[in-house]
C-alpha cells in the first residue's frame, strides 16, 4: 500500500494553495476515497498506487515536501546502462565482495531470487522491488529520475510487456 504523506499543517497549507501540484493529486486521491484511498491526518494511503497515481504525481508530491512510500516502479535500461553499477541511491544495492568490502551491485545483479528482469524492444527492465520486494520511496525514485533513469509505472510496465507478449505470440502463430 502506498502512502503518501505531509505533517498535518503541510497537509493543510497544499490544499489550500490553488497552485499546488499536490493539492490536485491529493484531491484526485480524495475522489478516490472508500475506493482504494483512505485519507488519516496528513496521510492518504492508496491500496493500488498505480491505478491512480502517475509517475508525475509522486514527483510533485515529492517536489513539494511530501513523502511518498511503497510505489511501483520499473527501471529501463539499454544493454551498456544494465551492466554498470546501480547508484548510491538506490537501496539494498551493495554486496560483500570475496575481500570483505561492501561493493555496489550492477544492474543485472540487482534481483534476489524471488524476482527477474525481463528484456522487452532491446531493453532491460528492473522492478523497483527486485531486492527484497520493497516498493521504492518516491525520494528514491525522484533520485533516478534526477540520475536520467527512464522509469515507468507498473501500470505502463504491465501495458508493455502485454504488447509484447502480443506480438511474441502473433510471431509464434504467424498471424
């Protein structure tokens, strides 16, 4: 479950300024409420993030002093990007090596062994979540998006890899 949260007078202080692009997510989230949104003090927490929230919302809530937690993410890499190391930012990135120092992993190592990586058009996406199953924070997702990371919203990841399902199986058929 996604949660996004202000203190109490942020909450207040968003809402009442006609220019917040936090107050138009969180009022999008309230039409939302007793359907996947419930709103508690400064707190809205949303049971499936990404069939309400964009990429872009979670950016402005972050721009503007909110907190983020738990939302969807997919990472798109070309083939050089997946073999360089994962940044700083990124957490549960690091990995003892054989000299017992703590070494950055590199993207095609960034998956424990309950998730996989899937290669769709040439490129290499990573769930957020590929170690330990821990949606990323928006600030960790703001971080990659500010590292020029191309990242998608599961609700996008699920639309591509359906095409692309679609077209492995037209290839297979010949339709």
């Amino acid at each position: 479950m996604a949660k996004i949260k202000f203190s109490k007078e942020q909450f207040r202080g968003v809402l009442e300024n006609p220019n917040s692009k936090s107050a138009a997510v969180i009022n999008h989230l309230l039409r939302f409420e007793g359907h996947g949104a419930i709103v508690v003090g400064g707190e809205v927490q949303v049971s499936e993030p990404e069939e309400i929230l964009t990429l872009t919302d979670v950016l402005n809530v972050v721009d503007e002093s909110g907190k983020v937690e738990e939302f969807p993410v997919f990472i798109k890499l070309s083939d050089a990007d997946y073999a360089k190391e994962t940044p700083d930012t990124l957490p549960r990135n690091k990995k003892e090596n054989e000299q017992g120092q703590m070494v950055r992993l590199k993207w095609s190592e960034y998956k424990d062994s309950t998730h996989e990586h899937r290669k769709i058009d040439g490129y290499n996406y990573v769930p957020g979540n590929s170690m330990g199953g821990i949606e990323l924070k928006g600030s960790e997702i703001k971080a990659l998006k500010d590292a020029k990371l191309e990242l998608l919203s599961a609700k996008e990841y699920r639309a591509l890899a359906a095409q692309a399902a679609d077209v492995e199986l037209e290839a297979v058929h010949g339709r």
